[in-house]
C-alpha cells in the first residue's frame, strides 16, 4: 500500500492570504506574481526547503490546457519528484491555479477598470 502525503494543512493556512493578494490585483501580471509566490511558499514548506525553487519554475498558465507548468528540471529533481507524485501536491497547485485563472480572466475582460485603479 502507498503512503499518500497531505499538504491540505499548508494550502489552508496559505488560502485566506492568497484570495487577499488576488482580490487586490490589479492587473494580470499581478495575477501571475501572486500565484507565483503563494506556490512557493507552498513548495518551500511541504519540501521542508530540500529544494531551491526559481521564479519561472512554476508558472501560471491562463491560456493552456492545464492552468500551471511546472519546469522539467524541476519533475526530474528526485526530491520533488518524490513528492509530486506520493502527495496532493499538484491538486493543491491546481485549485490555487483555477482560482488564479479565473481572477486573470476578469481583469482581462474589463481592462479598462484595471486602468482606473492603476491612475487613482
């Protein structure tokens, strides 16, 4: 039997700041950074810093098939790889990617409110 890891403790402490930091978003790169920085602390926490992660490691990805890439070097480092695949990691990276996606596609269709937050 394989032993599934959990990291549902980690995404509810992260959640409440993350919909802050998205709700505050001004604009799609915003967004983007946002997400960024939530799935490394995340990552940071559920790999117990075993691995170094970089900005473009795990991006967020409106426009694609799955909502988040995550880098080849970084599924073939054995640490995470390890982990990807023995926990719920990549669900958890998925719902914050979701909810990401859908607060990018707002402020894209209405460009000109994010214009007037930016000049206020």
């Amino acid at each position: 039997m394989v032993k599934i890891q959990s990291f549902t403790k980690i995404e509810n402490e992260l959640l409440p700041k993350f919909r802050k930091q998205l709700n505050e978003a001004e604009s799609t790169e915003d967004v983007r950074k946002f997400f960024v920085y939530c799935v490394h602390e995340l990552c940071n926490e559920a790999l117990d810093r075993q691995v170094s992660l970089q900005f473009e490691d795990i991006s967020l990805q409106p426009e694609g098939e799955q909502p988040f890439l995550v880098a080849d070097h970084l599924l073939a480092n054995a640490v995470f790889a390890e982990v990807w695949q023995s926990s719920d990691l990549s669900h958890i990276i998925g719902r914050f990617a979701e909810q990401a996606v859908g607060r990018y596609r707002r402020l894209e269709k209405n460009p000109a409110k994010t214009e007037a937050k930016i000049r206020m």
